[in-house]
C-alpha cells in the first residue's frame, strides 16, 4: 500500500470511495465543497494496485486559526479492517504537525479516534455548531488542550 498526496486525477475515485463509505452522499459534496472554496488543507489516499482504496481530508478551522478539522475519513469496505484508515489518521496527524497545525479536531467515534491522541477532555472547553460529545481535540502546540473557543468551520459543513 502507497499514502500519498491527492492528484487532481483522483478526484472522480475519490467521490465514488466516499459515496461507497458513507450512506449517502453529503460527504462527497463537502469534500469537493472544502476544495472549490480552498478550504481543504490535506488530502491524502491510500493506493493499492487496483487504486484508490482509502481517503483522508483536513479542513481548515475559520476559528481559532491555525487550527483543522479531520473531515472525512473513509476506506473501501472490502479493505476495511487491515489498518488502512489508521495509516492515513497517522500520517495526516504526522503532516499536520510538520504543517504547524496547532491542533486538529474531529467529529466522531470515540472508541476509534482515542487511540490515536483525540480526547474530549482536550476539547471540553470547545463549542462549536455540532453535538459537543462527538466533538474530540487532537492538541499539537502547548496550550491547546483545554482551550476555550467557538469553533468555526468553513461554510460547507454548514450546509449538511
């Protein structure tokens, strides 16, 4: 398996991956929406030699600055359970961080996203327009946990 940064050739894999993760399409609308409106920060893929089979973006916070957001993560079902969607948690957090994130934060299951450093305790001071128990804080700079801010996302979140 080779992760490596999105082409602009990937994109048409990239929506059939997540329209094939995901119930329905939203998340494929918001990828290519963070993209059109120069949001999206990271965009990795996980290449196998039939192609694409797993996908990761980073979004920008509005607010606080410097901060993103883990926004989607998704891997082919036939590939799932084989440690793809870790690799590219681990190597986006590992970009993220040569990148001078100053912290990510993500919408989703605890029990999957604890083992690579989110928590809510770092993120208990956060507020932001999504259900505040689903909302997880990967702190990178000194100081980010525990931080007490409204978190504003780019406009294509607000759409779903």
């Amino acid at each position: 398996m080779l992760l490596r940064f999105v082409l602009p050739e990937d994109r048409t894999a990239i929506s059939e991956l997540l329209i094939g993760a995901f119930p329905s399409d939203a998340e494929s609308v918001l990828v290519c929406d963070l993209r059109n409106s120069g949001d999206m920060m990271v965009e990795l893929v996980a290449v196998e030699a039939k192609g694409i089979v797993g996908y990761i973006g980073f979004a920008r916070h509005y607010r606080p600055n410097g901060w993103f957001c883990l926004s989607p993560l998704a891997v082919e079902k036939k590939h799932r359970n084989r440690g793809i969607g870790s690799e590219l948690v681990r190597y986006g957090l590992d970009y993220a961080r040569r990148a001078k994130a100053q912290a990510i934060t993500v919408l989703g299951d605890t029990r999957y996203y604890r083992r690579f450093g989110f928590t809510h305790k770092a993120a208990e001071n956060l507020t932001s327009p999504f259900p505040e128990e689903h909302t997880m804080l990967y702190p990178i700079a000194a100081g980010t946990a525990g931080t007490r801010a409204h978190l504003i996302y780019p406009d294509a979140f607000m759409r779903f």
